[in-house]
C-alpha cells in the first residue's frame, strides 16, 4: 500500500494507525535479524505517535498529509531524546538535545516514526559496509551490498519496513541505494529542505531528501519537508509550490538530454545503459523530445569532490573532540585526550577522509588541491547551466552497475568512491536530481536511472520520473 | 605523484588530532597515494582564470533579528558530555603545571 492510500485510510478512519504501525513493526521484527537495516527500532515511539494519530481522527482533527504513514529516518537525524549516531562509536548512546526540522515537519504532518536506520559511517561510504555497527544487506538480494551511505533507509523501505524513509545525499547517498535496492529516491536541490538536525558531513554539498516506494509518495514527503527554515541559513527563503498536484502532468514538449559523459563512457555495464536509452525512449513515446547533450567537466566531478568533500569534513568532524559529547578516551592532557578519542572513535573510511581533507586545505597544498577543486565546481556549474539552455531534464544511470556483493569493494577506496561518478555533478552543481527504477539487470536486480533537473526544477523532473514510473 | 609519505601521514595526522597506530599509518600512507593521484586529473587542469565556487547558493549574509530566545536546556546538554562539573564541560590539563 502506498503512502498516499495510507494516509487517506487513516484519516477517513478506514483503518488504525496503530494498526498500521504495529503490521510494519512485524516485518521489521521479521526480517532485520538478516538485514541490519536498523540501529534502532522506534517500537514505544512508533506506538505513541500512531495513537496520537487515531485520537485525533476520532475528535475529528486532521492528523496531515502523512496521516499515519510509517517512516524510517536515516541515524544522522537528530532526535530528541532518541540516540542518534551516525553509525559512528564516538557518537553511540548519544541523545541528541534537540529534533532536526525535516523530523519535527513529517511528525506534525502525522507520521509515525519506526526507525532510526543503519548508514556509513557519518554517511561516507557507498554500500553501507561502513557501519561500526555492521552492514546492512540489500533487501533485493541479501548477498548484495545495499549501496550507501543512506543504504539502511533505502533497505527499510524496500523490504516494506516503511513505505517512506529520510535519508541524506551529499554525493549520491540517497540515489545510490534508492537505485541498487530498486526503489525511489530524491536529493532536492540544495537550499530546499532544512538542515537543521541533519549531522553535517560537507555543508555546501549536504542536502535531505525522501525515499518512496512511488513517485508520488516521493512527492508527497517532499512536499511536507520542504520550505524555508529559519534555524538553517542555507535554506532557501522564496515559497515551494507542492508537487503531487503536478507530477501526472506528462512531459509533452519536455526536452531531455542524455548525459554522454555520464552514460557513454567505460565503466557503466551494458545493461545500465540500455536502461537509459530505453527510459529516454519512454519519454519520447510520451511527448518528450530527446537528444544527447555533453555536460564536458561533468568528467572531473569525482576527482574534485574527493577533495571538496573531505576538505568540509575535515573541518565538520573536529567537533568531536570527546569534551562536549559522545566517546572520551583519556589522555594526559587535552590534545592527547583529543586524537586518543578520535583514533578509537572514528572508523578507517572516516578517518581515510579526514586525512585526506586536512592535507587538502593544508599550507602548501591548498590552492593545488582544494582551490583547483572549486574552480572545477565553477565549470561544472557552467557546463550545466549551457545544457539546460536547450533542455528541461538530463538522463543519466545512477549507479554505473546494479548491487554489488558485499566485500567486493572494501579493499579498494577508489574503486567504491566510482559508484557515485554519475550522482556527483548534481551535488556540487547544488541542482535537483532523482533516481527511478527502470528494469532490471544481472540477476534480476534492480537498475536505477538519474533524472537531472537545474536548481529548483523539480516539477519537470518529477513529471519525468513519475512517466518512466508508469512505463517501466 | 606518488610522493606521499610516512612523514606527510603523520604529519597530516598531527594536524587532524588522530593519534593513528603505526598499521594505520603504513595503510593510509599507501592509500592517500592511490587517491591523491586521482585527484591529480583536476591539479593539473590549466584554469588558473576560473573563479572558485565555494558554495552553490548566492544568498549572503543571512542575519536573523538580534532578538534573544530559547536555547538548549543546559542540564539537558550537559548530561551527555563525558565529563562535566559546576555547569561546565570538564576537561584534562590544557597548561603545564605552575
């Protein structure tokens, strides 16, 4: 049952919410021996809200858009009293003094929180392996990795924890996983949807972002979480029109543009490919004209976020430093104390980042490093904005192949940092872009395609997304 | 470009407050080699002319009303810290003993 169908059957009074939460929380109970999706289950909290939800319905209030919907939220969103660890051991057992806005906005639209879930270490990571806490395994096929960082998330929804999740995408992190476990997932664009509460990993490419079985549902959790957001000064402060009502608008007249850099180059499997062309053939049936377009700097996108992004890291994880919260290990005075707790705190792949960050923005090696990154993020943002002067949406694969085996890329850094070449541009451009399934591949597993859209161009891109949803 | 090594890692790990074990350093010595060279596709771009994007918005200055209001409860805040007394976060030495 969609989100869309639930929300309308609780608040017609058709069904309990309690009753919904207490069918989703069976099939949590069910199957996260074997999946690891979840660092914690939100049982009491779960009930509580979905009571809370059923009250309202019998004095007659609207308990909102999201009326008794189940969701999973990725564990680096902060939550009141309900630890919050970013699958790191230097923030476990930490309850966090405050709720991130995306939370309090799907709590008061009625929706009935049933996890916190599993993700890379401060979501730096593309399978989910990252975890101090253990992998999570694709739902799909448990011998494969889920993808990452928000792979917890992406699992919970599709194994029918939560017909909707939360995650966060800072370089793919929500498209990856929604991609490899065969279900939606949206990175707005940059400024959309509050930060506030969301554990920031690199702050000028971090974005929130939903999970959904459909498009719509993708939409509707959209529609509740966006909107400006005064405790996030990154947030944009001109007013969201929503999406539901649009996304069945078709896309007759849409200009799409395949990405050549991004579609025709080595490394994404055969099969990936012919997804895309078969979704943009799709679109064309529909109305859509489609044509290829070069995105050319696209190609350096991987190259300088692996320096953008561990720069902004480096300087966002020296918070934890074992004075103000999570893990202390003493030492003999307050720098000792300092890196003893960060060594035994932090996991290889965090600290991998850390190191390469600090050495990024250090004396010498700044401007060779990190200022070159950016200018190349200038490029990127030209190239973009050439392309959508001639078209509405770009096309792209998500991942350049479908669900890897667990262990098949943890000896190798480079090697898994490559399954987010195709997601990265939209990051650092700050533009929209979502990830739909559309087919499958090897082993009958789920293959994903990228819909790009500019900054704020979530409409086109939607209507786009929900076509290739009807005509997969 | 491979010239990364044990001395740059732990000098870099200084820096980044990782008090790091020797398997570590011998690890990260090999592997930031690997990325670095990869990075190095985008250091040796001739763009010197192209201005740096730090950020994708152009809001500037977001100021909010210098009005004061809540904040977070300090108790609250407090008992998660791994050590604290008086109201205040508690920490080992930071100068040498008089």
């Amino acid at each position: 049952m969609t989100a869309v169908e639930l929300a309308a059957d609780v608040r017609a009074a058709r069904r309990r919410a309690v009753d919904v939460a207490q069918e989703h929380l069976a099939v949590v109970a069910a199957r996260d021996d074997e999946l690891h999706a979840c660092n914690l289950v939100m049982r009491e909290e779960a009930l509580d809200a979905a009571r809370a939800v059923d009250e309202a319905v019998a004095r007659g209030d609207d308990p909102g858009p999201l009326a008794g919907v189940p969701i999973a939220l990725k564990d680096n969103l902060c939550t009141r009293g309900v630890p919050t660890t970013c699958s790191s051991r230097i923030l476990e057992g930490w309850r966090p003094p405050y709720t991130a806005t995306v939370v309090e906005r799907v709590l008061a639209a009625g929706a009935v929180p049933i996890a916190k879930t599993n993700l890379d270490e401060f979501a730096m990571g593309s399978s989910t392996e990252n975890s101090a806490f253990g992998p999570t395994r694709n739902p799909r096929d448990p011998s494969r990795v889920p993808g990452g960082s928000s792979g917890g998330s992406a699992a919970a929804v599709a194994a029918g924890y939560a017909p909707l999740a939360l995650g966060s995408d800072t370089g793919g992190s929500i498209r990856q996983p929604a991609a490899l476990c065969g279900v939606v997932g949206v990175k707005p664009t940059y400024g959309l949807v509050s930060r506030y509460g969301l554990i920031a990993f690199a702050s000028s490419l971090d974005q929130v972002g939903p999970f959904a079985d459909t498009v719509t549902d993708a939409a509707l959790l959209l529609d509740v979480i966006a909107g400006h957001d005064p405790r996030d000064s990154t947030s944009i402060p001109d007013a969201v029109a929503p999406l539901v009502p649009v996304v069945d608008r078709g896309v007759e007249g849409l200009r799409v543009g395949i990405v050549t850099e991004l579609t025709d180059v080595d490394g994404i499997s055969a099969e990936v490919r012919t997804a895309v062309e078969r979704a943009a053939h799709t679109l064309e049936q529909a109305g859509a004209s489609v044509d290829r377009v070069s995105v050319p700097s696209t190609q350096y996108g991987l190259s300088a976020y692996y320096l953008i992004a561990p720069a902004e890291a480096s300087s966002n994880l020296a918070r934890y430093d074992g004075v103000r919260y999570g893990l202390r290990v003493d030492g003999e005075d307050v720098a000792a104390m300092n890196a003893a707790t960060r060594d035994a705190g932090f996991g290889a792949e965090v600290k991998r980042r850390i190191m390469l960050g600090t050495y990024a923005l250090s004396a010498g090696y700044y401007d060779a490093y990190y200022g070159q990154a950016q200018r190349v993020r200038t490029l990127i943002v030209r190239d973009f904005a050439r392309a959508y002067e001639h078209f509405d949406v770009l096309l792209s694969p998500t991942s350049p192949t479908v669900a890897f085996e667990l262990g098949a890329k943890t000896a190798d850094p480079l090697a898994m940092y490559l399954s987010d070449v195709c997601t990265i541009p939209t990051n650092l451009a700050g533009h929209a872009a979502m990830s739909v399934p559309f087919g499958a591949g090897e082993g009958g597993l789920p293959i994903g395609v990228q819909v790009l859209a500019p900054a704020l161009g979530e409409e086109p891109m939607f209507r786009a997304a929900r076509v290739l949803e009807v005509g997969r | 470009m491979s010239e990364f090594t044990r001395a740059d890692v732990e000098h870099v790990a200084q820096l980044a407050r990782l008090a790091l074990r020797d398997d570590e350093v011998d690890e990260l010595t090999a592997q930031l080699g690997v990325i670095l060279d990869h990075a190095a596709q985008v250091s040796a771009l001739d763009i010197s002319d192209v201005p740096p994007t730090a950020h994708p918005l152009r809001l500037v200055n977001v100021l909010r009303p210098d009005v004061p209001g809540p904040s977070l409860d300090r108790d609250e805040v407090l008992a998660m810290a791994p050590d604290a007394e008086d109201g205040r976060f508690r920490v080992p030495r930071i100068l040498d003993a008089p």
